[in-house]
C-alpha cells in the first residue's frame, strides 16, 4: 500500500478524479505544498507590511539563476534556489538595506546582476547538457514531479524560517511599523532587517519548487495582501495569510490533478496556473468586506480623526503588540 493510501477520506467522485488519493507524487505534492503555503503566508504579511514586495519579487527571479547553475552540477534546484536567495540577501546587506530607497536600489542591481547569470545558465543548459524541460521546470515549477526525498529538506527550512520569524517577531513587528521608534527602543533595526531578509530568501526558494521562480511571488504576497484587507491584528493576518495559501494550494493540486481528466485527455494543466488564480481571485474577493468595512469605520469615525493604517491593519494595534 502507498504511503498516499491515508489520505482516502470520503470524497464525491465528480470533483475529484480517481486516484488523487492512493498517488504518491500526490502524497508528496501536499505535504511539500501546505508546509511551503504556511511558511510563505507567516513570512509574506510581514514583507507586505515592512514594503518589501519587490526583494521578494527579485528573490523569485534570482531564484532561476541558483535553479539553472544547480542543473548544469548535477544537483537539486531547490539548493540552487536556496544557494541563490542567500547570496542575493548578503548582496542586498552589504549594498545597502537600511532605508527603503536603499533597499530598492540593492534589489535593483542584484537582480540585473542576477538575471544575467541565469540567461547565461539556461543556456549552458539547454546547448552543453542532456537536460530538458530545465527551464520550465526552474521558472513555473512541476510541484507533482518533486522526489519524496526532498520533503525533509522542505521541513528542515520550513522549521527555520519559521522559528527564526517567531524569534524576531516583536522587533520585526515594530520596525515594520516604524524604523524609527524601534532604533530610539534600542531595537537593532539593520541586524533584523538583514535576517529577514535571509529567511525570506529560505521563504521564496521553498516557494519556487512549488510554483516556479518567476511566479513565487504570487504565494508570498497574494495571501499576505489578502489576509491585511481582511484583518486589523498582526496575529490574525498571519493566521488568515497561512489558511489562505494553504487552501489556494490544495485546491490548486486538486483541480492540476483532475485536469489530466479534462479535454483533451492526457495533458494536465500546471499547477502553477491554478495556484496563482486562485490567489489572484483570493485577492479580489477580499476587497468586498474590506470595502465595506471601510464603509463602516467611515461612518463611525465622522467627525473625528482618521488613524492611520499600515498594510490594512492600525499603527497603534502594531504598537499594541510590541510593547
């Protein structure tokens, strides 16, 4: 019996295919894809709120440039992914991160430098190896083709970059809020953000072996940005940005796996595809009750002062927390 045979709760046959549950590429396709979603939700709403969108969008392409090298050596991409990710985090530190101009412009020359590399790579791949289909496989991912061997080395870094998160939880909390509040607390502002910045590059290396380099900041910043509309406390949006990816993630491998069923059969749809839709839909749909509770505050709060918000939730309830 295959280790996915566990997982045959009852399910209506109509919507998923026969199989999904006794497949072991399945198996390790959700295991790698819940650990992955929950890290990149809990690291995502803090890149929404500290406005580092961008390094986590130039950390996804890098990501090809460490995923093509780690091809032409022989070995995994998740370590090419990895391997790249913190190279560039050292880069971005030593150029410059303290401000956000600052960091703007390290991401902007790391990732031209980077890019070039990766141009250079996926070509030696494609012309100076056997290898094929390395391209795709480095820039949208094939989550189904992942070996089981890699899942300990997905929890391994899912345990890090969650622990080292919680570990800096307060004082990444209040220099998100304010740079400058947290440095008159005595708070090491540059030291934080620079291992932040090294665990979201563990956090976008984990997310590019799920849905590829180039589309890994779409489940490190769609859940995150959805979960901030919908929420006013730190801990909720976290809570809410992990549940989010998580269900945009299984679904996504469900509707992958059932495509294989849809015309014309025999050629299944990326999961990339279904996951980075749904976050998109995740996205638009939260804006509804946002909206109307906007509404709500607007006419509570008529005739008084607005209080100002950072990332869909308030300054003072990020203050709150790290007091």
């Amino acid at each position: 019996m295959s280790a996915a045979a566990g997982f045959a709760p009852l399910a209506p046959a109509s919507l998923i295919a026969p199989g999904f549950f006794s497949s072991d590429a399945v198996y390790t396709a959700l295991i790698i894809g819940v650990l992955v979603a929950i890290v990149a939700g809990v690291v995502g709403t803090f890149t929404v709120l500290r406005g580092q969108s961008f390094a986590g969008h130039a950390f996804g392409d890098l990501g090809s440039t460490g995923g093509s090298g780690a091809y032409l050596v022989g070995v995994g991409p998740l370590w090419g992914f990895v391997v790249a990710g913190i190279a560039a985090a050292a880069a971005m530190e030593a150029i410059g991160v303290q401000r956000a101009r600052g960091r703007d412009l390290a991401t902007g020359i790391v990732l031209g430098a980077g890019l070039g590399l990766a141009a250079l790579f996926l070509y030696l791949d494609t012309t100076a190896t056997s290898t094929s289909g390395a391209a795709v496989t480095i820039l949208f991912g094939s989550i189904f083709a992942v070996p089981a061997s890699t899942v300990p080395v997905v929890v391994l870094l899912a345990v890090i970059s969650l622990a080292l998160t919680a570990l800096l939880y307060r004082p990444l909390m209040l220099s998100s809020a304010s740079p400058e509040l947290a440095a008159a607390r005595g708070v090491p502002v540059r030291t934080v953000g620079a291992l932040f910045l090294v665990v979201l590059a563990l956090t976008v290396a984990l997310t590019a072996i799920t849905i590829g380099s180039i589309l890994s900041t779409a489940l490190l910043i769609g859940p995150a940005a959805a979960a901030l509309r919908l929420t006013r406390s730190p801990r909720a949006a976290l809570a809410s940005s992990a549940a989010i990816g998580v269900g945009t993630v299984v679904i996504g491998i469900v509707l992958a796996y059932d495509s294989n069923t849809w015309p014309p059969a025999g050629h299944a749809w990326p999961v990339s595809f279904f996951i980075v839709t749904l976050v998109l839909i995740a996205y638009l749909a939260s804006g509804v009750p946002a909206h109307l509770r906007r509404r709500r505050d607007s006419r509570e709060a008529r005739g008084g002062a607005e209080v100002p918000s950072v990332g869909g939730e308030t300054a003072s309830a990020v203050s709150t927390v790290v007091r």
